[in-house]
C-alpha cells in the first residue's frame, strides 16, 4: 500500500498516555462496582505435561471507574435519553441497545488540550472551583488553537495530581473544579465530538455538594449527544506543552453498557 | 501544530473494527471465567430531585475473553517466564509486576493480514489444519507484502465465520486450523511485534485435543517475547481485501494481569 | 438454662449435608451466572512485620447455582408475582423488595424425603419422566409418612448421581425427571412449606425442552408461595433410607435477590 | 419417626437471626471484594410465550463480608497454617484444600453470650478498649453461665449498634473493642469450638492501628484450631438477655475457600 498515512506513522510518533492505571484500591465513585483484579490461576497451580503453565485473571468492576467513557445511555432527563427515547423503555432485555457504549464508533480525532491553570498561572484549580466561558475564550486564545466541529476537546484542571491521593480525588467535602452550565453550553455550541476531563465527574462539584446536581452531564449527553470521558491523566500533556494532537479512543464493545474503561492516547510526530 | 499527522487523519480514514462484540454468552474458553454484564442501576431505578437518572454497570469477566491479547506473563515454561524470571516468584503480591498487561506499551503499527483460504482458494481452513510455513511464505508472495521487523502479522483461517455460533467457534472435537511450531518459528524469525489470528487459542489445535500442548504460545510468549492477539475478527478485512493497514490496539492497563480484552482497528485512507 | 432442646442436642444429632459443594466447572444452568471463587490475596503475598499473613477470596457468582433456594420474587406469570404484585413495579431501585430472598424465614421444619426410585424398585429415573400424583401417594403410602402443613417435601428422583457428571446433569436432549404441574398442585393442596428436588429445575423437563415450560413454578412460587429449593443431593438420605428429619436452611439474607445459594441439613438424633 | 428432636421443634421454637443483611453499600473491611448484588434479568426483559417470566441475580463479593466465619486456612503465622502446614504450600491449584472453609462443619452446639457492657453496666465499650479475662470471667459469673468444650461463645460488646452507621463501624481512628492475646488464649484454654464478636474484626483494634497486629486471629486460628465468626448482630439476644442458646451456623461449602458469609441463629423453645 502507498499510504501516506503509513508513512507518517513510520517516520515516528510521540504517543502520549492519558489513561490511569487499573489498580484495585484506585480512587472511583462509590455509586459503582468497585474495580478488582483477580489471579484465579497462577503459573505452578496446574502445570501441563510438557512444562508448559497458563495463569490467567478474573476481573470485576463497573464500567465508570479508572479513565473511562460515557456512553449516552448513561444519564437521562426526566424520562428521556438523547433524541428523546423513552429512558425506561430503551433498556431492552437488560441492555441499553439504542444508545449503549456498543454504539461509540471508535476515535481518531482532532484532540485539543485546554490547560486552564497553566492559563490562569495557577498550579491548579481548586475544588468547587467552576470553569467558565471566559476561562475557555482566554484559554483557547492564549494556547493559539480554535476548536473546530469534532474535535475532542480535554480540560486539565490540574487536579488528576490528586489521583495517587486516593479519596481527596473523588472530592466530597472539597468539592472538584470544572465547567458547569455554561461551560458545557458554550462548547457544544462549537459542535465538539466528545469532551474530556481530569476529574472523576468531569463538571465541577460544590464542596459537599456531591452529584446532586449534574448540569453539565445533562446538557452534552442527553441534550447534545456529545460524549464525556473522566478520569483522565493531562499530567503529561501538560508538562510537554501539548495542546494539539491526534487522539485515539477506543472504548469497548460492550453490548448494551452505558460506559467503558478506555485507555486514551494523545499522538503527535516524534 | 503543522502535522502530516493530522493532515492524512483530516484528509479521511477508513477504519476496520477487528473486535468481537462482547456479549454474554459468546463463545469462549472454559478455562476463563465467563464475560458477563449487567445492570445494577436502570433509569428509573433512582431519579434525583432535578428529574435526572443515571444508569450503570457491573462486569465480571476473565482476560482471555472476546478479543484480547495475551501478556508475556501468561504463560510459562517449566517454571519460568520470558527472559528467564521465575515464573512463581515473579507474581509479587498477586500481580505479575514484570511481564504483566500493563508492560504492553499501545501500537501504532504497520499491521498485514495473511489470508490463508484465500491464497488456497478454499472457502476457509478446516479444524485441525496445521497453517505450513509453505502456505505463509505463497500466501506473501500472492498478496505480494513482505512482513518486517516490528510489523503486526494478522493470520486468518476463515474459521472465525463459527464465532456466531457460539461453542463450534471453541472447536474441541473438531479441532481448529492455525499455525503451530514451526509457522511460530518461522514469523518470530521475521521480528513481528506480535501475531493474531481469528481463533479462539491462536494455534492450530488437532480434533478432539483441547489445549494439551500450545507450542506457539511458547515459542511466542516464553521465547520470543512475542504477543498473541486472539479471537480476531478478520472477515471484514478479507472482504475488502486490505493486506496492509495502520494497526491500532490498545490495551487496559491493568497492573499484573496477564492479559486484556482488546478492540483492533485496522486503518487506511478513505 | 433448662431446655430439653439442648438436651437433645448435646444427647447427640446425626446430620446428613443436602447440599453441593461449590466448585469452579460444576453444572448449573446457562441462564444464571456463572459459579467463580478466586483467591485474590494468598499466604505471602503480604505478610506482616509480625509474621503474620492473611488470604482471602472473591467470589462471582449467580444465585441460583449450586444447590440453592427460588425466593417468590424469581418468577412472575403474566406481569404478577405472587399475591398479585406488579412484577415490574416490584423492582424498588434494582431490588424486589416485596418477595426477595431476605423475606424467607430460616426453616427449622419437619423434612420429608419421598424416594420415588425406591418405592418404584428402579435405581433411579430417566430423563423427562414425570413423576405422577400416584406415584407420590404410593411412596407416601409405602413409606408410611404423611405429609403435614408445614412440612418441607424433597422429591428424590437419582437424577443427582449425575452431578459429578456436569452437562449431563443440567439436562438438555435427555431431559430432566420431575413432578409437573399436577404433581404441583396436589402437593401444593397439602400446605407444604418448602418443596426440593434432585434435580437443576426442580421439574420435569421434557428431552429437548429446556426451560420453555415451567408450571410447577408458577403453580408453586407465583399461585401458592411455597418455595423451590434445587440441587439438593439427596443420596446420602436415601442410602441412609432417613425418611423423617428435622430440616435446616438458612438462606443469605441478600437484600432484594431472587434465590441464595444453600447448604440444608437433615438433622436427626443419633 | 419417633423423635424427641422433633416434638421438641414442633412444640415451638424462638430464632433470633444473629446475621447481618448483604446490602450494596454495608461497612466492610477495604481488604477484601466488596459486596455487590445487581440483577442481570428483571421481570418483563424475557417473557416466555406462556407468559413467565424469571428474574435473577449476580453477586460479586469478598468471603469475609456481612456476617462471616473465618476458615482455618485464613491466617498463617510465620509461613505455617493451623497444624503446621507450609502455607505457601497448602495452596493447591488456587484452593486451600486442607484447611478451607469447606473443611468447617455446620455447627449445632451450644451457644452463649457474654454480654460485656451489660456486665460492666455500661451501654456499651469504647473503641480501643481490650476485653480483659477478668471481665470475661466476671461475666460469666454474673450471667451464671460456665463455658464447657464444643461451646460457641459470642463476646459483645455493643460496637454492633454501629453498623448501620458504615464507616464508623469499621473503626480506624477510633478502633475497635474487643478481646486481644489474653482473652484469646483464657478462651481457647477452655476449649471452645469457635468464637463470635460484633465487631469487623473480632479482636480489639488500636485507635488508629488497623490491622498492622493481630494476635488473637493468630492464637485461635492457627494455634488453637478455633473458628472465628465476625461482624454478628447481637443486640437482639442481649435485649432479650438470651444467655445460653442452640447455635446454628451453616457455612457455604465453597472448596478451597478462607472464609464464608454466613447467617448464624441462635435458638430457644418458644
């Protein structure tokens, strides 16, 4: 094949990791199954005739917890999904067939980073702190970059430091910082693909306030079909100055879910 | 960022899922625990105050299950891992810390498909066929592709049709077709980054002898550090006939597992 | 304390175990999930500054495996559970609330075991034999008991030798032996508390048939609220030839869940 | 049959249920699964033509969660288990065979509280506080109560109220009352069958110490052979003031397990 696209990718890429590692213990919200991993077999338990030992895993989990993806099906509005489905009666036989994590077409998009702090001058926003539409204008400004109609758009508040924190990056009593409302509004106004966070509920939390209120989830996935993932690592974008990149997700096919652990990557030339 | 990168992404991609769905009650190997999903939280279960609803997950899955790849830590060989660890000392605290899943870095690979069937002219391969390195070497040579150090070498038996019908796909009495010692030996030599086909154990396993010997996963994994991407679907690239793609596979990070389930896409320009 | 009870029992008790013992790869049916135990943490993976270590496990499983008790909340015919509940209203936030297995009292009851193979002179019967209304009276009459209001009935028909056997015992093209829905009703009509069997569904399954039909448990669970427990082993009774006993089931008290596994006991004095 | 075991039952019985409910969200220890209970299928997913309908669930969960007794095989104390097995050893094909909880035999034995807050005239101790044997025997002989082998004595100490108040039931800061090496080993010299508490962890935790030492787990388990039963409610035997009772406990017969959820009785004639 002569591919200019296998030349890029030949002549070398830089890829940047944004997903967290899965490990049990790993801070999550408590409204999901707990992430555990399991060795049911290890090499030594049954080794075969010829020397030869398999040792395999047995995971459980939900599928919000570490970095993941939300499919539409996740949240609802007074009854209602995106486009208006009956939220009750879309769940077919136990699984979410119109808009389920299964019906996610895998990403090779335009993803931009907007690193608010880093605009701000600050080390990073505080709990409860909201993200507003100014912040996103002046961010956008001072990085030079212009979201465009789907694009995957990554906000860093500077808070996935608190991820090896453990419980202070669930938030609660502190609250999280990140857009709400208007925040929301503004960007799917710019027709973004999907939106992205280094936070465990992407829009800021009141301190206290826990998920009470979720304006901005309600606002791209019911009203806007435009994905949230959560949980991300922007540590390393962010100290590498990236603002703009090829992003890569791939959430998994999983029939009738609402969400996917996803492992995404930001990619640029070498 | 002026990037050849982003200029072919922008310019159109046609990408390929080499993923199965996965859905409980698909085929898989009784050695693994079983994929199942389902629903703790439904909309409606609880509505908050404001009219919204979120639904959510729990999985409990083996690794090996659907698509997925197979960290070097899977298997052993008389007692020890690729490299030489100890394959019972290398599992610290229930987590294969050295050769685990999470050790795979993603790929961004030149990715090649090998049609077996359709270099023999045979609708697919039947169970228990031994793929020679004969039929590797012809099956190169008509599709007139040459496999290079680091690329992803995709081998496909047609068997993966059988995956729809569920325990057939297993094989068991039949057999199922695939490469064995010396088409493993043969490809390692070539310096492939990892192999895949579209089996349920990769290798050719004669009628009626399960998982009694798995030579390739040895040569592979034990000794020549070469990952196995199984359950592949291929059919789709068989039919348009793509050889040649961008390779995409990223798997979870799951610290000390010993494999992933997985989500391929071969990529090309639209 | 003066009690006669404890008199009794330190007098010296004879308990015969009804229950399976929960393995990975024993048969259960494909509709539940599947039985998994793992141990996440094993003796030195982490051991204490003082020497100590601690191992532990998780398990994953479906409710309805091994032996195990239905709760009235497992069944609904035509929209209603048991008492004319709305089966669909019944699901309070993910839970049956209403008829869920935390609602069935421990049972310390008289237990009966009618051994139909016994009383028809065969070692056990055959696959999709319906054990008739005559055939419980002549075993009653043979064994000389009668049954009681209250009582917890076991129906033995041998098919739990097949246990050890797995798929053979779940059934499928033989079918399963059983008392149907006159057998159901005429046992139902004598105020049993609890009736059990030898068997994965409790009733007869014709060859072939699978769970299409199942009108003891709607005769039972939904119109009588009598409870089902299934894959007793009962072998140890009838070749003791214990008749008579004081029988013992404690489900999990499991918020909302429609069965729990069990471990019933026969208890007599010794 | 003729049996004083069943005129006994059959004049009249009183359970108090000493077992917790398995609830999503109940305290538990971080070391193990947490417990999970969701429903794969409710009524109306699958409606069969006759107009049946089942529903049915999955649970994913540690062994030592809720009300559970501890096996043998749980803890070992410099690389041995109870009886001086290797510990690492003891461990075959990922199951505890000697010394696993399907190695427990149901218990009906004689029963006895010791209520100490009652004794002390206390509503009930405080976090840190160590059961001494001076309380143990004071209670006894204000109860009148002489324990005797093959007894299953229950400590309270009114830490129990907590549980539903979840974290603060686990303790950590505050620790947690109970007997620690001397009651243990007075209790144990006395040649008790297992032993029972209210609390998470059976034995009295340090404010702030966690589990860093355990030493009546490591004199009962592996020095004494002696099972222990932990997080038991036992506010409804001390509110009746039931002393001395038939104890029925049935742990599940998981092979190779470390522990089991159980849900213990105590019971008196009516």
């Amino acid at each position: 094949m002569n591919s200019a696209l296998l030349d890029v990718v030949q002549s070398g890429l830089h890829t940047v990791d944004l997903g967290r590692q899965l490990r049990v213990g790993m801070p999550q919200s408590p409204n999901h199954p707990q992430f555990w991993h399991t060795l049911p077999r290890r090499h030594g338990d049954m080794v075969r005739a010829d020397g030869g030992s398999a040792a395999n895993d047995m995971i459980s989990t939900g599928t919000h917890v570490g970095t993941h993806i939300d499919a539409l099906a996740h949240v609802s509005q007074d009854g209602k999904l995106h486009g208006g489905a009956n939220a009750g009666d879309s769940c077919l036989g136990g699984k979410y067939v119109e808009h389920g994590v299964h019906t996610i077409e895998p990403m090779l998009k335009r993803g931009l980073l907007l690193d608010i702090p880093a605009y701000k001058g600050l080390p990073d926003l505080e709990g409860g702190y909201e993200i507003t539409v100014e912040d996103l204008q002046g961010c956008m400004a001072s990085q030079d970059v212009e979201v465009k109609a789907g694009d995957v758009v990554l906000i860093r508040s500077g808070w996935g430091k608190k991820f090896a924190e453990g419980s202070a990056y669930v938030g609660g009593p502190s609250g999280v910082p990140g857009i709400s409302e208007a925040g929301a509004t503004f960007l799917a106004g710019l027709g973004v693909h999907a939106l992205g966070a280094d936070t465990i509920a992407f829009e800021m939390l009141p301190p206290g306030g826990g998920h009470a209120q979720l304006p901005a989830h309600r606002i791209l996935l019911v009203e806007s079909g435009i994905y949230i993932i959560e949980a991300l690592d922007l540590e390393g974008l962010a100290e590498q100055g990236l603002h703009e990149f090829l992003f890569v997700l791939v959430p998994l096919n999983i029939f009738g879910a609402t969400g996917s652990p996803v492992r995404p990557l930001a990619v640029v030339p070498a």
